[in-house]
C-alpha cells in the first residue's frame, strides 16, 4: 500500500521531516511518499498563502494520479487546504492531517486543545473545528506566535515555549489531549508527551493511521454528487 | 463611493449581467465596476473551480489595489470563493453574495431556502450557512440542476422549473424567504417573487446594500490578528 | 425613501441624537424621521421597560401608517422591543438595532463582542444573539454599568469606562469588532473606534444602511404565515 | 399554598376551564385562583396580542401582589408573554405554560412534538423551544388551524382534527410525547392521551406540579441581576 | 401516592439522609421510600461504579415491582444511573436527580452552575446536561474534590469550602442559581442558598416536586418503542 | 501489536464472525483476539441489555489484563457499552464500533445515514453521535426491525430489507456514506457497498484500523482526571 503526503509549501526540509514522522508509525507493509510543490508559499500562515496551498494540493495529485496513483493521500498542512477538491479527484482516501489530529485526540480522550503556530490561523482552525464536528471536544486554541519556518530548528526556549502553551491548554482549558496545530511540529510530538503528561497527537503521523485503515477496509471518498468528478477540467489562472 | 463587483469566472457576459444588477440597486452617488479575469473556470460548480476562483479574486482585488483601490468589494459568486483571504488585503469591506444574501433573508423573514444550481454545490453552502450563522436560519437548500452557464438565458421552461424549486421551499419546506443560490439569477429575482408570492434575495444587489451602507458609516474589515496583512507575499503557483 | 427611526422610550433629547447618528450615515436620497412616544418609560433596562416598550414601538409604527407610511423602519432601542409585531403591521423592512449591529459587525469580522449599559440586560442580548444567530460569532457581552440616561452627556470618565470595556472585550476575549448596545451611545462610535483599534459599530446607523439597501431592492418584510396581517385589531390595554 | 394562574386574554369562559384544568391535579393542600384582565386581546394569536398580553401579565401579577401576593405564578398562554417581566416583579417562581409543558414532556420520553392553534404561531413556539432548551427534544410542531376561541367548544370534526395532528407527530416525526400547544387544549388532554397512546402533556398541569413543587422546597425567582427588581416603576403607555 | 427514591450506593446512612430530604418537601398525601443494594459500590465516583449502579438501580426497580411497585420512582444519584434502562421497565415516571435539579434550576432562574464532589465525575455531568437540554443554561460545572462519603458529616471547613464554589459560580461564572451535585448534599441545601444569596437546587427535593405533579397529572413514561418493555428478561452476569 | 475485540453478547457464532471480519483488514503484524462472556445478554437490544452488556465489558477488559492486557481494545456491540468505563482500567486505546464507525464514515464523505437492527436502539445512536461529535455528519438512522440474533443467516429477503434502508438513507436522505448499526453485519459490508455504490463502513473493521494506528502511534487513552484509575475496586453486584 502506498501512501503520499503532500506538502503544500516549498520547504524540502519540512517535507522530509513529514515523511520520516508518516514512516516511524506506518504498518510494514506500507509505503510512504512525500512531494511539495516547485514554486509557491514557503510556509502557509494566512488565508492567502492558503488558497495557493489549494492549487497545490491540486497541481500535486493531479501530477500522482498520472503518474500510477496512490491508495490514500495525506494533505500535509494543518488548515487542511484543498481536501474538498482533492475528494473530487479521487475516489481512495483523501484526509487533511488537522481533520486526522482532532478525529484521534477525540477518541483519546474526552477533550482536546489545540496548539499551533500563530494566532492568526485560529479562524481556520476553528472553521475545522466546526466542520468535523469537534467544535465542542476542542476546549482551547492557542497561537504559540512561532512561525512556521521557525520549526525547523526548534531549540530550547522555542521547545519551552510550545510546551508550556500545550501545559496551559491541559492545567487551565482541561484537555485531557493536546493536538499539534502544524506539521512542522512532528517530531516534536513524544517529548511534549512526556512534558504534559497527557497524549499529544501529530497530524501526520494520525493521518498515516487513518488512510492505511481506511484503504485496509476498501473505504475510500463517497462520490455521490459532491465528491464526483468535477464538471471541467480547471486549468490554472 | 466606488464599488467593485469580483466575478470570479471569465463569463463577460455574466460580468455585465452582475453590473446592471448591481447598478439597479445602487444609490445615486455609489459606482459600479464589474471585473473578471481572462484566465480560469468559465463557471464555479466544483470545489477544484472554486479554489481557482479564489485565486482569481486574489488577483482581481491586487490589480485593483494597484489602480486605485475601491471603497468596498463584492465577490460576485454563491461560494463566495477567496472572501478570507481578499479581506487580508484591504481594510474595506469585502462581502460575498451568499453571505450578503443570507443576512438580508434572515431579516426579511424568520427563515430562508435556497435554491442554486448543481446539487453538488450544497455542501460548500452549508458550510457558508455555519460561517455566517444561519444554519438554523435556511430551512432547505435545493439544487435545480441547472448548469450556471445555463442561465445566461433562461427560456420558458427553465424559469418553470426555478419557480418550480422556490415554491417548494415556501410551500413544504416553510421558507419565509427564498435565497437564489448563483450570480447568474440577479436577473430573474423580480419575476420569481412575483410567482412565488414571498420575498426573493438576489446576492448581488443585497451585497451593494450591505457594501454601501458600511462603506457610508466607515465600518470595513476588521484588521486585529486574523485578517491583518499577511506575513508574505505569496504570488501565484 | 423614508426611513423612520422608533426611539420607544420618551427621551427627546435621545431621539434628536438617534436621528442625527441616522442622516450621517444616510444616502443622499434617504429622508429620516425620529419619533418617539409622549408616555412610557424613559429608558428600557428591563424586561417590565422593554414590554411596555414593545407597546409603543406598536403605537409608533401604527401612528406612521396613518399618515402615509414609510419605505423602512428602524426599532431604535437595543433590545429591539416589538420587532416581531411591528413585522405583522407592514410589509416594509422593520429592522431592530441590536438586530442591524451584529449583522454588519458579523461582515466586518468573524467575531464581535457587545459593550452594553447594565448587566441586567444581558439576558436580552443573549436571545437576540441566537435569534439572529450570532451566538456562536459573539465572544463575550458586557454591562458597563453606565445607565442609559447617564449617556446623554459622556463625560471624560464615563467615556474612559466605556472605552476599558471594548478594549477588555478585543484583548481579552479577542473580538475583531466591537458592538455598541444601545442607541444612546450613537455619538461615541467614531471615538471609540479610534481608541480601541478596530470597527465599532452602533446599530442605528448600521440599521439605516440595511434599510435604505433593503428598500431599494425592494425586498420588504415576508408577509407569509408569522408576519401575516394579525387576525384582530388588538386595542391596548 | 396558593397558585395564581395568570390567562392574558379576556375570555371568562377559558379562565374557568383553566382553574378547573389546575384544580383535578392539584395537591390536597394546594389552593387554586385564576384572573384574566378586563380589557385586551379576546385570544393570543399573533405578536401583537402576545406584546399586549405582557402588559396584562405585568398588571394583574402587579395587582395580586397589592391584594397579598401568591406562593407561586403561573402564566396560562402558551407564548409565555411577559414571563421576563413578571419574573423581575416577585421572588417566588413564576412559571409558563409552554415551558412547563416541554419540561415535563422532556421527562416523560426522549422526544416530544407539539400541536397548537393557528401555525403562525409557530415562531413564537421556536423562540421559546430553544430559550428552555428543548429544541433538540421537539421533533416537530404544527399548527391545527383551529383558532383558539373555536377550543371552547371542541365538538367532532374539530376534536378529531386534533387527535389526527397528535398522531401525526406520533407516527410520522416520532414524538414519544405530545405537548397540547395552547391553554384552552386543557380538557382535552386525556382524551387524547387516550387515541394517540402517548403521553400527552397539558401545560396548565403541568406548571402546577412545577410551581407547587418549586414552593415547597422553597426555590423561587434568582433575583441575581437580571430579575432583580426593574429600576423604575413603569406605568402603562 | 408513593414515591420510591433508589439509592444505588450501598451507604444507608446516605439512604435515611435522602429520604429525610424528600419528605421534608413531599405533600401531605404522599409517602416517601427509600431503597438502596446490599451489595454494590459504597459511592458512585466513576464510571465503573456507574456501571454497577445501573444495575443496582435495575435490581432495586425489579424488586419494588414485584412489591406492588409504585407511583413514581427517583434515582438518587447525580449521575443518574440505569435511568433509561429502568424507563424500559415501568409506565410511571422514572426520574434522575440530576435532570430534576436541572429542570427546577432553568426555572428558577436564567443560568446555573454545578458544584459537585470530583472532577472526574464532570464528564458524565456535561453528557447528562447535553442529554437533558442544559449545556447552554449551565455556565460553569466543578468538583469540589470533597469525596461522596465525606458528606456524611460535613465540618466547618469542608461546609466553606463547599460555599465557596458556590460563590465562585455565581459570582465569577454569572450563574443564577446552584446546582449540588451529589445526593449527600441535600441536607446542605438550605444552608448554602443562605450564604451565596440565589437559589440552591439539591436534586432530591427537586426530583420529588416533579414526580409527585406527574403522577398527579396521570403523565407517566412514553411506552414508544424506545422505552417499550425490553425484549428480553436480562438477568445478571 | 495485539488488539482484543470484546463482544459483550454470549453468542459465540458472532464473536468468531467479528474476529474474522477484524482479521480481514488488520495489518500483518497486528494479532486479533475475540472474547465474550459466558452468561449475560444474547443480544444488546435494549438500555437494559446495555447496562449488563456494560458491566460484561468491565469484566472482560480485567480478565484481559489479567492475563498480560491488549495494545487496544475494541467494544464490539454498536451502543459502545462500558466504554467510559473501560477507558478507566487501561491507557491503551479502547474504541467502540459505533465510535470507529461514524469517524471513518465523517472521513469519507460530508455526510453519512445509520441502518441498525431494532428501532428501539435509535435514541442510544443519536446520544453516541452527539458524544462523538457527529449529530450534524448523520443526515439520518433507522431501525430495519431485523434482531441482532437474525444476522447470523441473512437470507436473501432479509438482505433485500437492508439494502433497501441502505439505498433509502442515500437516496431520500442524501447520505453519502452508510454505517451498519450492528457488529452482526461485518459480513455483509462489501456487498452492501456493492449494492448501493456508496461507502459502506462496518464498525469492527473501523475500530482495528484506528486502534492499531493509535497503538502504532503510541496515543492510548488520556488518564488526566476523568479516565485516572477509579478510586475504588467496585466489585460486582
């Protein structure tokens, strides 16, 4: 079974951090790809830099399923850019990794928080929130104000920040699980874990479980209507 | 007062209809531009169209931006395509003719239906319904199957089955109030509510309402965190 | 077009205010008119003002279709007391003004918050917010604690207190915009969105632009089942 | 102990059917008086009886109150008008007939719909479903057509009309209980009961049960705030 | 009329307070029962108690059927135990503290709090409140972490500590009335409503004032389907 | 990676049936085990079955970790009975077939429909969708009026009835996905799907592929307050 993750920005760096996370949890018998695109955002931070990260998702599965497709595809981007129109283009598993995160913390536990990078992506976040349901699970969302990029390296006092913003949400907000609101903070995961004491959910790593348990059960994207290839071909602007 | 009208997709002649919509409404002293880009979907019934639309409002609100700039912005589209991201770029109001049609419906009557093209739209409106508060609000929401292009002359028999949709969500649904679900219907809006006998909301000219009366009173968009400008300046893929 | 403004408690002075926040926000082919009645309570802060309230904004609207009528009305008394009769009485938009501010307020940013005169009327404020389904987009609503009469003359604290409670509700609570909750405080807007940083809006003057944008595109009040013409003429008591 | 049923529109006849309806399911200790005003609305069917129905709520509880006051106030017209007001005027519980019904109707299965007079009525009911928290147990409600003042005398065809709108909500939405939707329904009640083979709940029961019991264990009206006592005495318009 | 209170901890000392709590609130015809297992938990702190509480509520239900049964059954436990499955048994009412305290406190004002023995019992408070209606009437819900059987004998310090979570919720969180979350605290009840100055609603004075009205007004449990005698006779594991 | 199904009926034909449709999708290093309990209910159809079936699970959960424990657990009866409970003996993952089944449906699709065994078990779903988060994803649940018990041989007729409630919740209600309301129908899932043409997900097959994902993961069950070890060793009644 092979799995692809699509990173929506340009960061080499970040999509292979993503891809060494989906491999650290994947069944042996599962392949993990990982593609980003050539040009485009270098981080996706605001609702602009979101739409692009939605052409990406298109151009980057467009490009796959000529190439021999996958069995279920990964939107490697915590506001989750693109999923409806990716579901239009397949008919196998198309699943964004904050949709991934908050469907497993909500079964870890009875509530969750949600950590990310900077505040101004919140309305997103909360618009997802909505979406999947979990608008009541999720009891806080924090901007920790750590950019994106700035995950690459995540040293001391940016490791202390984020860790005591996942504490806040646990002692103040009462989650009984914190969710990591950016890819980028992936392999940060079991040492936040063993901080807050309580379980930490990556997106990506949530996501990589989630697809190859769906393709496993033969569930893919429902087509009916919604979801059914779309009436035309859309080139680009 | 200058008001410009986003069409999203490169129809020209639904760009003019949209204009003469807008101007039928339009005070004395507002002005009504109506532009549409040269590239991109020809109609936006899919969720792949509409992440192309969103860039191309993107575009159309720099272009612009740099010509002058305008005192309000209305995305003349029933998914309201880009409307996040357009309100990152400017500090005037931005309204989207869902949007715009589903506040002046809720306060034309206790609840609203809609009726809009391709049934495979109806899931981006109930997610617009949630943004805007009104799912509560929108009784039913019909698809009448008739393709966006389609309307662009709409003969005897397929303004039959329009009314056909909006009666129905008056008479068995309970609809106060019938929401028309497309740009491309500015144009039969008075001859429906004649048929259907209750007020029928025309997103178009309820956005110039709502524009001009925020532009007037110096209410725009917000700028505190989520939609300040953005960190980067994406351009396109 | 005419728009009249139903002030329901007896307060001239607060009348001729209401009706000079209105023309300055109104198009120059929009006439205003301000009435108010000669008997009730002199401000409505509590459920006992606002029923007798709902009696006169009755008697108000009633009075005007007597002589002649007019394209739109505005209830201009934040807990919008007798809009629902009002709707049975004409065919006209009848717009309140807490109903008008959180419409442009939800436009102009996904959240607001409500700075208001006493706590006492928040019980109000919290059915008008889901009944407008807003909700969900209000983040937090506050007394001030300054009685509605005592806004009349805004003196340098009592301007200061007013001003703590909107910056409270946008860095505390996070509100993108701010909603002012009575009429009596149409003269601050300007002042207090100068202060806070970000849209403040009053009600009166959001609820003349929906209403002149209402009454030119010709969308009134739906005249089916709950707003029919009632079944009797209802004497007062 | 003594209960106060409070019946807002003039009818004699209804307000002896309402004592007599409070009286069979009295306790033996429970002591039962009804009024109604002399002037104002014959029957409550649209907003604008209901706004003149909270005046007469607010005199006569204002009135019982001069002559010595009750243990507990019940107000006998499913709109629960003026029940805000009234709660700011006394400290012992003061209870409607709509919200008594749907709470006991909520004990009594898991879901409940409604049947009331006219289905212009419905608004108001919607309004108060979800004031209570009841609109996810009601599963339906409807309008008979027939106006209140024709409950006077139910003879056949109308008492079957009746019963066949209770098995509809029954059969067909899946109510476990039925909530008779008007106070002059009273005597109805347990014929019904008896041809639907549900529960079906009579509001004025109802609230007397709630009141007797709310006075014996000595929980009245929170006068915290919002029913605190209103500041100023206001008279009638 | 006899009402059955099912206390499903073995504690009889808890059983007599219980008891002692319902007749002080009971009519003058109405006879109070109180049962509890011989075997089972000694106090309901989990959901692994919950669990065997179901059954003892089961068991003691069975038992007082084969007794002659009674008019009305009240499961004295907060979280209310085998509620629904005891609902399949009996045609009477079957009510749960925690649903009368809810209903009696939206009554009595319009917010409540919840103040309980621990925290980890919260999760079954917020799904009964979700269940009942009450998730937006109740504001604020805590443990006090004083365990169920150190109510027995409640000391100065544990009583403060008890009133001031009280104080807390009404004057922090804006609650307008209490709710006590445990059946042994209902001889604190009066005592509490003294010192924080709103009305306190202890669940088993609540739960008798609501089942002793419907038995009164012949409203018993819906028999439809859901609660309809189970299909088979369970016995124990 | 060991995953231990626990079926809390006593029919040993389905417990081998729900191992071998969990063997079907598991990955090749995940180990499967099925136990049931020796006496209890032969079937969960009512809350009465339930509340034994609960206390089944406890004990089979602790006999489990008596003899060296799971990596996950799985309920397998679709009213998820003693899952709170479980939750609080172990910190590996424990999900529920009803839980796994609605977030892969949500997964698949905008929106999915319930075909379940008896009509009686409805009011059980529709709280289980709200705990999970899922009210708003399922468009619609029914009962097919086929006993648990009559899924060991399904017929060719009794086949028919379940597609036709399958194709009825896609086509009438618009459902994109179908979830099968019993763990008795894992076998007849692909056909079904076959049948339909939409996504039809079998709770057994769901719940392996997120608990092993989980496991992989290392995210079990939070222990933060809620779900710490009960304070007590309740033993049975």
């Amino acid at each position: 079974m092979k799995i692809t993750l699509l990173n929506p920005n340009t960061s080499r760096a970040m999509t292979a951090k993503i891809a060494a996370a989906a491999r650290e949890v994947a069944g042996p018998d599962v392949e993990i790809a990982a593609v980003c695109p050539l040009d485009g955002p270098a981080a996706i931070e605001s609702h602009l830099d979101e739409a692009f990260a939605a052409v990406a998702v298109i151009e980057l599965i467009r490009r796959d399923q000529l190439e021999g497709g996958s069995d279920a595809y990964v939107i490697a981007c915590f506001g989750d850019p693109g999923l409806d129109a990716a579901r239009e283009l397949v008919d196998v598993p198309v699943i964004g990794i904050a949709e991934a995160a908050m469907h497993v913390a909500a079964i870890s536990g009875r509530s969750f928080g949600i950590v990310t990078t900077l505040s101004r992506t919140l309305g997103r976040a909360q618009d997802l929130l909505h979406r999947y349901g979990f608008d009541r699970t999720c009891v806080a969302a924090y901007g920790s104000g750590i950019p994106v990029l700035d995950l690459e390296d995540v040293s001391g006092p940016a490791f202390d920040a984020l860790a005591g913003w996942c504490e806040r949400v646990v002692r103040e907000d009462g989650a009984d699980v914190v969710v990591l609101g950016c890819a980028g903070m992936a392999d940060l995961c079991d040492r936040l874990a063993d901080r807050v004491g309580v379980p930490v959910v990556d997106g990506v790593a949530a996501a990589v479980g989630l697809a190859s348990g769906m393709a496993r059960m033969r569930v893919g994207t429902s087509k009916r209507d919604e979801y059914a290839p779309p009436p035309r071909e859309t080139v680009g602007v």
